[in-house]
C-alpha cells in the first residue's frame, strides 16, 4: 500500500522523546506530519530523565501541569563510595537558593515513559502509526518516501529520522552522502562504548520502608564501587498513585572491568555481550548479581529495589556516544540521539532531542519550505542553531561519566575537588552560561522568564504567526 499526502508532510520516524515533541509542535503550528514508530504501542521501558532548561517550552504546549504532576525537582546529587560515606554533592546551583528563585523554573526529574505518556497523548491516534519499522528511504528533487516492514510507503516533503542512536534513517543517509563522496570523514567511524548499563523503574515503594522517598526533592544518591568498576544510582520518582517509585541505573565501565579481569579468564563475561542495537530485556540480571548484595543508600541492599521492579521494566543496553557532523541531504534530517547520542551521565540526552525538536519546528513554521533550495535553507538554519550544543552535550556527558568512574587515588582526588572545593561564585558562573540562552517556540505565546536572573536571552516571535495574531484580535474587534 503507498500512501501520499496532498499537500506538504512531514514524515517523523521515531515516537521517542524527540519524535513526539516534535509532532506535538506541528499540531500546534498545523504543520502536516505523520508519525511512524516501530513498536507496536507505547513502551514503558527506561529509567529517571532529568529535564533541564525546558520547562517555559512545556508551559508553551500547555503540558506542564502533568509533568509537575508526574515528576520531583530535582535536588541534588550525592556521590557516596561503596560503604555509603558520602564523598561530595552537587547541586547545579548557588547553595541554599532554589532553581526556581534563581531562572524561574526548577529542573523535573521523572519516568521516560510518563513523559513519551504525556506527549502521546497529544497527539490524534490518525497521525501517530505504531507497528511501523522503516527499513528504506528514497528520496528526489520533489519527495521523500520511506518504506515499512509491513511493505507500506508513505511519501513526503520532509523527512525527519528521531529514530534514536542506532536510527536507520541515518543509516540510509550516509550510504547516499557516501555514493556521493559527501560523507564526513569521522561520521564513517563507529559509536564509542565504553560502557554497559541496565535500567529499571520500581513499582510502588513503602515508605515506612524506605524514608528518604518521602522527600520533596529528588536527591540523586549515586555509587561508586571501589571494588567493581561499576557505579549504581538510585533517583526517587513522585508518588503518581500508590507509592513513590524508584528510577535506578547500574553501569559497568567496560575497559576498567576488562583490565581489571584480564589473566583471570573473566573478562569476557556474557553480561558485556548483550545487544547494542536496542533497549531489550535479555543479558540485565548477570550485571543486577554483581551489585545486588551491595547496601543501597535508600536502605535494604540494591537487591531489594531489583526484586521490587517489574521485570519487563528491566533493560540492558551499551551505552554508546558519538556527534555526528552530517545532519542532513536532500530532503532527509536528523534529529535528538540519531545526530547527537551521548551518555546518560550528563542528564541531557532528552533535553537536548526537545530542544532540536523546538529548533526545527520554529524553521519549518515561518515558511514550510517544499522545493529543495527551500529545503536545504531550513535544514542548514536547524543545524546552525542546535550543532554546537550537541557538541558541547555530547562532550560534557563524557567528562561527567569519567568523572563518575575513575578509580583509585586519581579518581578520588578529582571528585573530591570537584565536588567539595570549588567556589560558590563559579558554581554559580557555570549555571548562569547553562541558563543563558533558553529559546521559545516562536509560533506560541511566550512566558515570561521570572527569577532574579534576568539576562537570559531568547529568540523572537515569528513574523508569521505576529501577522495572524494581528489578524485574529482584528477580526474580533
Ligand atoms: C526504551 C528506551 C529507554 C530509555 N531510557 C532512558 C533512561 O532511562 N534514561 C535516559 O536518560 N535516557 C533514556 N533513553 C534515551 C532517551 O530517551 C534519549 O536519549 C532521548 O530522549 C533522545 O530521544 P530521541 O527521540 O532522539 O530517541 P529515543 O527516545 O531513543 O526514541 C527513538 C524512537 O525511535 C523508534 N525507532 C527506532 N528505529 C526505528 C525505525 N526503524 N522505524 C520506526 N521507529 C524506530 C524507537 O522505538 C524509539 O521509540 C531511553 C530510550 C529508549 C528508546
């Protein structure tokens, strides 16, 4: 079956955080789009996201009253050593003064799938395809069309590859920038993995049994294993219903545990030799078995908060990270993890695809481009904006993950500066750089930004959707 559209479309491939973000922003703008996910519906995998520097866009949307609903601000992060001794905190602010005191919005940390919840909900079940696994793309000087497993084509002015790290729409770009000698170099080379990770989201948690969930704060309690080369992390979610749950992580840096096996015959374990190309189930508990016995800093051992995890809700994956330079040919662009997939340890991952989904929503509004000049332009503008601070996000991720597993004297001597010494002044320098430039979807009312920060720069209202605005208060008259 081949399915075209009449006028203009916009194809997404991908209902991840960045695929529905930017679906919801074409409802909104009346964008024409479709959706095309592979699973068969929503998938309640994954762990905690932190959301940062993103809220005033949920307000825009008009979603933000779920997420508070669903989701903690985010309090700190504590980095304990195997026995529990806490060996530093980081707040990502000015001690004693709130997030929401200083850039008028706090940072919500909650469930994946209570978010990809909240934004599916937002869109018509006629646009959003499930079941829909595109394995070609083909495109000309007119359209693009992608082609399913189910052998259904959909064609389209724009296609837009949010299909995560291992995206296919990526992968059939590069084959056509290849052929064409238009392939960036270090973009041939594969992702860099350097670590294992299972992820879970408990059920509902006892209080009684575990204090420190009654928290107002999501208080990150992360640990670093002195004898593995592991760290363990356990983040409080929001009470949504019966009992707060628990999104935790356990990671497993992979050349430290290779090192640190080789002689013993061990370093080959099966638990490094689960799948890469996706979020699935298997190879999760033989990484679970070598931390379960370890105390948990929210009590019991990390066994406990395991057992208390539905066990469909448990993942293994590798966690790769890479910035790749081409992000777009023809009528073809990608978007969140599929250009810029980086490590958990930064809290940026979901952020970032958002705000590329805001990026590119706010250039295909102002003129929905359709011929490929017009194409190209729009594309080029997208990645003008977004590319650096995929850069930046992609780099920082892997700092923050270095700092987190260093072993030995070194390791301990960097957090111990990092967290414990550094001046209230600079901490506070750093935050304010982060906050500093905080866009708008152009083609929404703006919020205002309160907080005693006020330099915050923004982008402006779109020409376009000024002119309709005019047009509506004059028709109202
Ligand atoms: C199941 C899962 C669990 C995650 N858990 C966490 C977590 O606990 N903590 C964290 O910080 N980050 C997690 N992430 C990553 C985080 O969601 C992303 O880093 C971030 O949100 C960027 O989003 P994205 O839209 O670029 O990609 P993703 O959110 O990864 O979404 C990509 C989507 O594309 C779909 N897809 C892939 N290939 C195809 C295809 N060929 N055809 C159609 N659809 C396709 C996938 O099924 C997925 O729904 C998880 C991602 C996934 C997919």
């Amino acid at each position: 079956m081949t399915e075209k559209q009449s006028g203009p479309t916009v194809l997404i491939v991908g209902a991840g955080t960045g695929g529905l973000m930017l679906a919801l922003l074409c409802e909104k703008g009346n964008i024409p789009y479709m959706v095309f996910e592979k699973s068969r519906a929503l998938r309640p995998l994954g762990s905690a996201i932190a959301l940062n520097k993103i809220n005033h866009l949920f307000e825009q949307v008009g979603i933000m009253e779920e997420v508070e609903a669903c989701s903690k601000s985010f309090g700190g992060l504590h980095l304990l050593d195997q026995d529990l001794y806490c060996q530093g905190s980081f707040y990502a602010r000015a001690p004693g003064v709130s997030n929401k005191e200083t850039y008028g919005y706090t940072s919500p940390v909650m469930a994946r799938p209570d978010l990809i919840r909240i934004l599916a909900s937002r869109i018509p079940a006629d646009k959003l395809h499930y079941n829909k696994r595109v394995i070609a793309t083909q495109q000309d000087e007119n359209q693009v069309t992608i082609t399913c497993s189910d052998n259904t084509t959909y064609s389209g002015t724009i296609l837009v590859g949010t299909d995560g790290a291992y995206s296919s729409i990526r992968q059939n770009m590069f084959k056509e920038l290849e052929s064409e000698g238009l392939m960036h170099s270090s973009d041939a080379e594969p992702m860099q993995s350097d670590y294992d990770c299972v992820v879970g989201v408990t059920g509902p948690m006892d209080t009684k049994d575990y204090p420190l969930l009654k928290e107002e704060l999501c208080e990150f309690k992360i640990v670093m294993g002195k004898t593995l080369p592991m760290t363990w992390w356990f983040m409080p979610l929001v009470d949504i219903g019966l009992g707060p749950r628990v999104g935790w992580m356990i990671t497993k840096d992979n050349t430290a545990w290779n090192k640190m096996n080789k002689g013993s015959g061990n370093s080959k374990d099966s638990s490094t030799q689960g799948s890469n190309s996706d979020w699935s189930a298997n190879a999760a508990k033989e990484m679970c078995d070598l931390v379960k016995d370890m105390p948990c800093p929210l009590g019991g051992v990390v066994g406990d908060i395991i057992d208390k995890t539905p066990k469909e809700q448990i993942t293994k994956v590798v966690l790769e990270d890479k910035f790749y330079h081409n992000w777009y040919h023809g009528r073809t662009v990608l978007l969140g993890d599929a250009c810029h997939k980086m490590l958990p340890f930064g809290g940026m991952g979901a952020s970032m695809a958002i705000m590329s989904a805001v990026a590119l929503a706010n250039v295909l509004y102002e003129d929905l481009p359709t011929t490929q000049e017009e194409v190209t332009k729009a594309f080029k503008e997208y990645y003008d904006e977004r590319s650096g601070w995929g850069q930046q996000s992609v780099d920082g991720s892997r700092k923050t993950g270095y700092l987190m597993h260093k072993q030995g004297f070194v390791g301990n001597m960097i957090r111990r500066i990092g967290l414990n010494w550094i001046p209230t002044w600079l901490i506070k320098k750093g935050s304010d750089a982060y906050n500093e430039y905080r866009p708008h979807v152009v083609f929404l009312p703006f919020t205002t930004f309160t907080g005693t920060y006020q330099s915050g720069r923004t982008n402006t209202p779109s020409k376009r959707w000024l002119a309709t605005q005019k047009e509506s208060a004059a028709i109202a008259i």
